[in-house]
C-alpha cells in the first residue's frame, strides 16, 4: 500500500501537476466523496427529518448512516454524541454559547494554549467577556511541548474550562491530551479539543482519551465543505440549552414556547447538511480502507523529506521540533528577511501551493 499512488484518486491533483502543500487549510477530496454527495442527490434527495413518505424516509437514514459512521471513527459511546455542524468552528462556538456562557461566572478561569488557532480562542475571548471569566495562556516550549510542570500549575480550581488543539496547525506537535483530561477532571473542569488537524492524521478515541467536547472539519478530512462534528458527553449536551433555534429541532411547539428535539437533533436547526454528512461518510470510508498506520507512515516519510530539502536552504528556520514524527505532516518556516506572502508567491510561480501569513 506504501507504493501505491493515491493522486489518481482525486479529480483535481490527477489533471494536474501543482505541488498542492496547502492540505492544513483544506484537503483536496478523493472521486469517492464527490460521488457520494451526487449520488445523495440523484437517488436520495428529500428534507432529512422532515417527509414521511418513501424518499424522506430514505433521506433521513442517509444522514443517520453517516452520523453512526462517524461515532464510530472517533470511539463515541452512542451516536446521540454525534452532532453535525457546518465546521470546527461552529462546533466550538456551540460549546462556547450553550456549555460556557450560562456556566461561567466572574473569577472562573478558561484555559487555553498559546498556540490555538482562532477558532479555539476567539469564542472564549467572548466567554470571558460576557461572564467576567479570566482567559489564561499555556505557554510552551519553541518545540511545541507543554511541560508536566506548566500544566499542573495552571490548571487549579478556578479552571472551570480547558480549550487544546489536539495537533497544532503551526507546528504539528501532538499536545498532551490524555494528561490535560485527567489534570482538568481532577480539579471539575471540562475539557474541549480541538481536532481539526488531528482527526484527519491520527486515529482518535474520545472515549479513551475521556475528553468532554471535541470539534473537526470534514473538508480537513477529505470530505465537503460546509460540513463538520462536534462530539460531546451525553450528559452534558443533555443539560445544554439549544443553541440555535427553529426548524428541526423541536419536538412540539404551541404559541408561547417549545419543547426541543432530544440529541442529537437537538443542535442541529434548520435543513441540514445530509449530503455534505454523506460525503463525510465517504471520507472517512476512505481514510478507513487505506487506515491510519499507512497515512501516518507516509506523512512522516514525506515530512521528512521536505524538511531535509528546507533545511539546504539558506536563511531558512523550521519552526517547531527537530524531528519529523513530530509534526503531524505540518511543516512551518520561516526566510530571514522575506516576508512570507513573498516566499508564497514565488513558490506558487512554480506551482507550489502553501499557506503564508500571520499564525
Ligand atoms: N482549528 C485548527 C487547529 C485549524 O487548523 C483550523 C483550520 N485551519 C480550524 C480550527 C478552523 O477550521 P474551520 O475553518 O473548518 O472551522
């Protein structure tokens, strides 16, 4: 399987010959996930949730099919755990507006790492904001680690939230989760992961690692966009409030009020995104078939080949730890004296395409 050639897979890199590197941001889909989503359309296609007829009916199991999919890639316990979302972002602002903003009070403490993208700090700068909650950094090393001792002494009884990337989208490094989890459950706090560029590269298990939210991205995953997860502790998401409301996610409504839907439709308002759930099923179909020891392997094969090429380059820094395993397939660097959308641009003459900018 190592010597297989994957790029015959997918549409888009088979026509042509640009180095797509840019695979952080957004994964290039295999013909599979293309033809999952149309096929949704062309034998499928009814309001999920909604029609009681044949087709509706067919609709809906669809869109249930691949949410058990899902459950099942990241060791949930029961697919009420699985709620869908447009992307990681949306999963972690749904945590943050139903889990945090009623929880929180002034003086409580949100923890989150110095090196979250801003999908995983913005929405606690809100929280914070909001409740008179104080957002903390955990600083960490220039190889990416969060050392025993920074951990244990942030994380106090006042932490009532820890916000982490699972993998980091600038350096690559794993952080420590498991540790995280335990240290947080000690002290009653929460834990929520970010896991858009872990779950695409690792095999994840939320029940091991005992994490109580995690968020990722199907188009990070080789599926659509417009469709993600965000996986929660049944009890918790039991005792949240909606976060938005309408269509869908109701069990029954009179003038005054409403009785919500249980879980997971509970969070999922609106017409959903079933084909984009389907594609996403697909996805991780084909993840599945070519499994993790294989994806891991070649990431770290190819890492490490790019970063003994960059490492010729003069003036050039890799950011992040010396060694390749360590990067989850992201490499960051940076030119002395260049800025980076310049390093961009010429490397895009030559048909690289890379991610450059403020991280
Ligand atoms: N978190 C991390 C670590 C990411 O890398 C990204 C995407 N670059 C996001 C969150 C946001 O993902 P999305 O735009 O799909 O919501």
């Amino acid at each position: 399987d190592f010597k297989m050639d994957y790029k015959k897979d997918f549409p888009l890199l088979a026509e042509s010959d640009i180095a797509y590197l840019d695979n952080a941001a957004t994964e290039q889909r295999p013909a599979c996930v293309l033809d999952a989503e149309r096929e949704f359309y062309e034998r499928w296609n009814a309001n999920p949730l909604r029609g009681l007829y044949e087709l509706g009916v067919e609709a809906t199991e669809q869109y249930e099919h691949a949410r058990e999919r899902v459950a099942r890639f990241v060791h949930a316990k029961s697919e009420r755990e699985i709620i869908f979302t447009r992307n990681t972002t949306e999963g972690i602002n749904l945590v943050a507006y139903s889990y945090a903003l009623p929880q929180l009070k002034p003086g409580d403490e949100i923890l989150v790492t110095i090196m979250e993208h801003h999908s995983n700090l913005l929405p606690w700068q809100m929280v914070a904001r909001q409740t008179g909650a104080v957002l903390k950094f955990l600083e960490c090393t220039q190889e990416g680690t969060l050392p025993d001792e920074v951990l244990e002494a942030a994380i106090t009884e006042k932490t009532k939230l820890v916000a982490v990337a699972q993998v980091s989208n600038v350096l690559g490094c794993v952080n420590p989760v498991e540790k995280i989890v335990k240290l947080a459950h000690e002290k009653g706090a929460v834990v929520v992961v970010d896991a858009a560029q872990s779950a695409p590269h690792m095999p994840v298990d939320v029940t091991a690692l005992d994490v109580d939210f995690l968020a990722f991205s199907g188009h990070k995953l080789m599926g659509p966009m417009g469709i993600g997860v965000l996986y929660g502790k049944e009890e918790l998401l039991e005792k949240m409030p909606p976060f938005l409301t309408g269509g869908e996610m109701i069990s029954s409504v009179t003038r005054e009020g409403a009785t919500y839907a249980k879980l997971p439709h509970k969070f999922e308002a609106g017409t959903v995104n079933a084909a984009g759930a389907a594609g996403l099923a697909a996805a991780i179909r084909y993840v599945e078939k070519i499994g993790f020891d294989t994806i891991m392997a070649k990431e770290e094969a190819l890492t490490k080949r790019a970063m003994e090429g960059l490492k010729k380059v003069p003036h050039l820094h890799i950011l992040g730890d010396e060694a390749p395993e360590n990067h989850t397939g992201i490499v960051a660097f940076t030119i002395e004296g260049v800025h980076p959308h310049d390093v961009s641009e010429i490397l895009s003459s030559d048909g690289i395409d890379v991610r450059a900018g403020h991280h």
